[in-house]
C-alpha cells in the first residue's frame, strides 16, 4: 500500500489507484502525510481545513475527520500507516515505500552521494522525478496548503530537474536536455537559470539560430514583464555564440567536474564569470559535428576515437517516455534534432564537418525497417537516413575505436569496455528500473521499461475483461498476441497498460513496455527492436513467460521478427491500423477502440474531479462529456484543466470548449497534451493521397459516407476510392467500412474542416 502525494492525492495497492475525492478528510489526510513520522498540532490541521476563521466546532469536527479517515483506511486496507492520537496533536507514519514523497527525497539525498558517477547520478535523479505524477495535490481544496506546503515542493522538484539538465549538459546529452528544457522555460518564464541551459543546449545541438531566438524571447520577456535585463550569465552566453565560441561535448565516462574540466564549458552556464576569454581574443571555430548513422548530432570531439566510444543520444524526458521538443515559436525548424534536414540531410546554425564512419553491416536484411513518420511523439525524421540504414563510409575503423560486429542491427552502437578487464557499460539512459542493461540505439532513447500503473484508469471494464481473457484464460497459449486500434488519442496505450497490470500474475517473467517509435519520430526497425528485448529479458525462457506490451507499431514487418523469435513472451500490440497482415502471418486477436460510452465519460469526470465537485453539477458534467465527444485524451486535458482550476464550474467550462475544441483542448507546456498536434501526427503518417483526401471527406460530408458519395466527392473511380478509404479506416481516422457505410468521429471531423486546404501536405509517406 502506498500514499502517492505528488500529483493528486491517492492511494496505491499494486495496479489499483484509488484518487481521493475533495474533502476535509482529504485535507486532513494531506496535512499528516506532508509532515510525516512527525507530530502535527491540532491547531495546524484545523487551520489547513477551515482557514484562519474556524468554526467553533472546528475540534470536534476534526476528531470526526479522523474518524472518517481511519474508516477509509479499513476500506482499502491500510494497515502499514496509523494515524496516532498524541498529546497535542496527530501523527501519521510513512517510509519511502509508502509514501512518494519520502521516496523522492531518499533518491534525491542518494543522487549526492553518487557525484563521483555523474551517468549513476543522473539516472537516480530522473527515477525520482519519475514519482511525480500530475498536477500537485490537485485534489486538496487547501489554501494553506497551497499557500505554504505547495510553493515548497515545486521549489524541490524544480531544483531536481535543473540538476538533472546540469547533468545532461555535462554528459553532452543536449537532446535530453532539450525535451525537458522547452517545458521547463514555457512553464516557468522567469527561471532565467532554465533558459540559460536551454539556450546552450541549442547551441551545442548545431541550433545557433534558435539558440540566439531564445536569448531574443527572454530578454523580451524580462523587460516586458519585470523592467529588468538578462542577468550577467546570459548575457555572456550570448556573446560566446555570436563569437561562435565552442562549448564543446564531455565523455558520459568522466565525472561531472572532470567533465567540466574537459571541455570549455562556458562558466556563464554555471552562473560564473571568471576565466571567460577576453573579447579581444579572436573566435574559436565551431566544434565539428560528425555524422553518426546519417544524422548529424550534437558533437562529440572530432577525434575519431572518441567519436566511436562516445555514444549518441537522443530526446526522452526524465522517464524515458516519448516526448516532443516543442519548438519556439516562431524558429525555424532545424534538421539538427532529428538528424536531417530538407533534402540534404544538413542542418541549421553553425557548419559541420562530417567526419567518415565506418562501414556497418546491414544485418537487418530480412527484418525490414517499418514505414512511417509521425507527428507529436511521430514526428517525420526526415531523409532516409535517419531511419536506421547503414551509412556508406571508409571500412577502416579508427585506431583504438571499437568497430561494429557483423550481425549488429543497424542504429545499435556498441557498447565500449573502460580500462583493461572493466566490465562493459552502457550509458545510463538505456538502464531498465531493475537495472537491467538494455541495447543502445542511436538515440539513446529508453526502448524497454518495466509496465507503470495507470493512475485512476476508468471505463473500458468489457474490454480489459476481453483482452485479458485471451491472454491469460485456457483458450491462450504461451505467445498469445492480441492488437489494441483505434484512432488517436482514443486511450489504447492506457488499456495495454491496464491490461498488463490485471494480468499480472500469469507472467513470472515481467510485463515490459516496448517503445517502438524513437522520441524524435523515427521507427524503430525490427533488428533494433528484436536486439533490445533480448538485451533486456536474455534468451527466450530466461525469466519464464513474459508480457510486452508493443506501443504505437507501425507495420507488421516492425514486430513479427521479434514475435517469432520469442516463444517465451505474449503481446499486447498498440497502433493505430488495424494489422491484419500481423494477424494473417503470426494469428492473435483484435481489439477496436471507440469513444467511451456517456456512463463511462461521466464516470471519468468522476473518478478525477471528485463526487463532490461532479456530484453538484450532474448535468454541466454530461455537457462537458458531449462537448469531448467523449474523447479519452480529450476528457483527460479538460480534467486537467479543470483540477488546476479548482473554483471553476463545469458549466463555465463546458460553454467555453465548446467555442473552439480543438484550440481549447490542449495543457500549457505540454505539447503531447494538445489535440489538434496528436492529429497532426496522425495526418502526417498518411500517404498524400490519403492526406488530400481526409480533409475533403471531412469538410463535406456529415453522418454516414458510402464508397459511391466518396467517390462523386473526390472525382476519383470507385475502386481507387474504396482503396483510399479503407487506408483511412485502417489509420484510424475512419471508422466501420464495407459493407456497410464509413463514418468520422466528430472532433475528427471538425480537425478535418480546419485543414481543408490544397497545402496540406504528409509529413512522411507510410
């Protein structure tokens, strides 16, 4: 049983999350819980339940709250943590493994001790950050609580994550460094020591015009908004770029101070002065920035061995997740973050020398590189080259570099070994939770993590039932697969992970969540696919039967490879299409996603707002659920909303989406929390047939649409028309088919009318 505080007040019992619903024993719960292991007074905890001006029965209803509470705990079956009645007050006692907020801390206090191993270090401060969950105490109505204890814990999770970037930098990580950074400056614009690592970050990621964009935005800001100018530091770092000074990249080997030391770190970056080159002294020559696998990175030194053993990294936020680095408004795009630019690969700001590489063996013949762009967390990679095909270059490898084994999938580096007889190390980016070393690709991206619960996961009850029963019942076998589809945002990744957790206990072996699409967009192919889980779970029957869960597939030639080749492991697939070729060659089972049902919709509101609140306004709540279209992501970004907005009315809220969803139905700050970018993925993975046609369709039909009015529409004969269509209806984007009617989900239907355009164009051909 755990208390999880960081985020929306809940409790925890394996992969059931029950999310308190706003109340004074709420309150109460959150007041003991942020002070535990200590005694709270009594006139502390009335004050954070009725504010400065208490009742006078304020003490007798306090002992009834306790009461409540300790009834609630009975209920779930909270024995570990007692609330104690002592001589002036309460007490509640909590470990790390009860209570999150303890657990961050503790990771946080052993992140310190690891300054000697900044990789170590590093990933012990993003599994802390990983603990956060949401919104803090969203589900408190407390303005003590928010005045006093609120401020505070941001305050250390910021410091976190500032530390986190500092370590990223370090390490020359300045991908990952990015996808924190654009949510970190946006959220808080006036943290000029985030915008001073964001701008470096750019800088050293070949992005110098976006990097100088940024120092124009903050100084703007600064001076718009509080008359003041940038501070010393940034100004500094300006001046190093428009001298076109080179920061440099430091090895993941070295210590974060030799790390430093290790490259000429701009001082400024750590917010000091001294040892800055006099501006008389003439420029240094940007750092050259060698191509690795076709795609240009942020540079490792040009030294061809420390090129080989440096390995390359990608984008991920502090979990590893897929997160998109939102770029500036107004900046123009740069080929730098994906390893591509138009046409010719290149990229912007600074000019790079692209050093030879060695030739690498295509071993993924036979295992074929899937197609697809993507949009938010698909965004198209760009060229060719990025998508994991070898690079033609000199065979000749670099004296004392580690060269590539036959047989190696394409975009997997090899893993060095540090001094004679040193075990191999893999950066601390692709580290499992449990430890477990996982193959690195390119990127560095995190491509096999344990199956996180889903917080207050609600609705779906029939299909969870379903998908677990052909996993788990005496109809499955060891290798059962089962595919989850349905259109974006429609909640398919949530009930894999549902799934997983309720079907527990039939896998000894682990249930693992594999990423099949890079951060950046790119599809993973099957090589590095089948070559990271047998890096993660060894040889097949290692761990005994085992559970993945396969998220956002984009073909079935990604994926089949690996399912042969593990007899030891079932599958829940996630994509948009349907796979029927996936079906067809390896057998399994489908499951459709549409919107919830009205009950269900209601009941999420419920579950995440809070009886109360829903409970007073019933009707406004079925209102708010009609206005979503009873759209999974889009219920979830108005819960959000609203759990940040806790005196607003459902009613106020539900008149106002509707004057433009889909402008509406986005989180500030957070780019994969926007509806219209998810569809713009969505878009962008079509064909340019399909992707000329879907607005067209949209904008002009409403209800049913038959292959023949589809037809007439497009000016097209019927069979390429019928092919078009079900091209849609296996993305997502079109639901039933022949032989009866095709129809489009509303929100879809309206985000088609917003892109009625000749310009409209696919970001990647599948």
């Amino acid at each position: 049983m755990r208390f999880q505080l960081l985020g929306p007040l809940s409790i925890t019992d394996g992969s059931d999350t029950v999310v308190l619903p706003p109340s004074k024993p709420t309150i109460l719960l959150a007041s003991l819980l942020l002070h535990a292991n200590t005694v709270v007074s009594v006139e502390y905890l009335q004050r954070t339940m009725w504010g400065e001006e208490q009742p006078a029965t304020a003490r007798a209803a306090l002992q009834t709250c306790v009461l409540r509470l300790r009834r609630l705990f009975v209920k779930h079956g909270v024995t570990g943590a007692p609330i104690e009645a002592v001589p002036g007050g309460y007490r509640i006692s909590a470990g790390p493994e009860s209570l999150d907020l303890i657990g961050f801390r503790e990771r946080v206090r052993l992140a310190a001790a690891y300054a000697h191993d900044p990789g170590k270090e590093l990933h012990t401060l993003e599994d802390a950050l990983s603990l956060w969950q949401g919104p803090l105490l969203a589900n408190v109505r407390s303005d003590v609580l928010r005045r006093d204890e609120v401020p505070r814990l941001a305050e250390e999770r910021l410091r976190t994550v500032e530390k986190v970037c500092d370590l990223q930098l370090a390490l020359g990580r300045c991908g990952e460094a990015l996808v924190a950074l654009w949510g970190a400056t946006r959220a808080h614009p006036g943290h000029e020591r985030f915008r001073e690592q964001l701008i470096e970050a750019l800088y050293r990621s070949g992005r110098q015009t976006e990097a100088l964009a940024e120092y124009r935005r903050v100084k703007a800001y600064l001076r718009a908004e509080l008359g003041v100018d940038p501070s010393p530091a940034l100004r500094e770092l300006e001046l190093a770029i428009l001298r076109g000074e080179d920061l440099g990249r430091a090895l993941p080997s070295l210590s974060t101070a030799a790390a430093a030391a290790s490259r000429p770190r701009l001082p400024v970056a750590a917010g000091q002065r001294a040892g800055r080159p006099a501006a008389s002294l003439p420029p240094a020559a940007p750092a050259p920035q060698p191509a690795v696998l076709g795609a240009a990175v942020p540079g490792p030194a040009a030294d061809p061995v420390a090129r080989e053993q440096a390995p390359s990294y990608g984008r991920g936020d502090a979990s590893g997740r897929p997160v998109p680095a939102e770029p500036p408004p107004g900046a123009v795009p740069s080929a730098g973050s994906t390893g591509a630019g138009p046409g010719d690969g290149g990229e912007s700001g600074p000019p790079a020398t692209r050093a030879p590489l060695p030739a690498l063996p295509d071993a993924s013949a036979g295992a074929p590189a899937s197609g697809g762009g993507a949009g938010w967390a698909e965004a198209s990679g760009g060229g060719t080259a990025t998508r994991g095909r070898p690079v033609a270059g000199s065979a000749t490898v670099a004296p004392g570099a580690t060269p590539v084994p036959a047989g190696t999938p394409a975009g997997i580096r090899p893993v060095t070994a540090g001094a004679a007889g040193a075990e191999p190390r893999l950066p601390p980016s692709v580290l499992l939770a449990s430890g477990t070393s996982v193959a690195a690709p390119g990127d560095g991206a995190v491509l096999v993590v344990p199956v996180v619960p889903v917080p207050a996961f609600t609705g779906r009850a029939g299909e969870a039932a379903a998908l677990g029963g052909r996993l788990t019942g005496p109809e499955g076998h060891d290798s059962a697969t089962v595919v989850v589809s349905g259109a974006p945002g429609i909640g398919k990744t949530a009930l894999a992970r549902q799934v997983a957790h309720l079907a527990g206990g039939a896998f000894p072996g682990g249930r693992y969540l594999v990423r099949m699409v890079r951060p950046d967009g790119v599809p993973l192919t099957a090589g590095e696919v089948t070559a990271a889980v047998a890096a993660a779970l060894g040889e097949p029957h290692a761990r005994g039967r085992v559970l993945l869960v396969l998220d956002d597939v984009l073909d079935a030639d990604q994926v089949l490879p690996l399912l042969h080749t593990r007899p030891d492991a079932s599958a829940v697939v996630t994509s948009r299409r349907g796979l029927a070729g996936l079906i067809a060659a390896h057998g399994g089972w489908v499951q459709r996603l549409g919107p919830l049902a009205e009950d269900e919709s209601y009941e999420l509101l419920r579950t995440a707002l809070g009886g109360e609140r829903v409970g007073a306004e019933p009707d406004a709540a079925r209102a708010l659920a009609d206005a979503c279209c009873h759209h999974p992501l889009a219920l979830r970004i108005v819960t959000a909303r609203l759990l940040t907005r806790p005196a607003l009315r459902l009613a106020d809220c539900a008149e106002w989406l509707a004057g433009d969803p889909l402008a509406r139905l986005s989180l500030p700050g957070s780019p994969h929390m926007a509806l219209r970018r998810v569809l713009d993925g969505a878009l962008g993975r079509l064909d340019r047939g399909a992707a000329r046609a879907f607005p067209r369709i949209g904008s002009h039909t409403t209800g049913e649409l038959h292959a023949s009015d589809a037809s007439a529409l497009l000016g097209l004969p019927l069979p390429e028309t019928e092919d078009l269509l079900e091209r849609l209806a296996d993305a997502g984007l079109l639901e039933e088919g022949p032989p009866g009617p095709y129809r489009m989900h509303d929100l879809l239907r309206l985000y088609a009318r917003g892109n009625d355009s000749p310009s409209v164009r696919p970001t990647q051909k599948v």
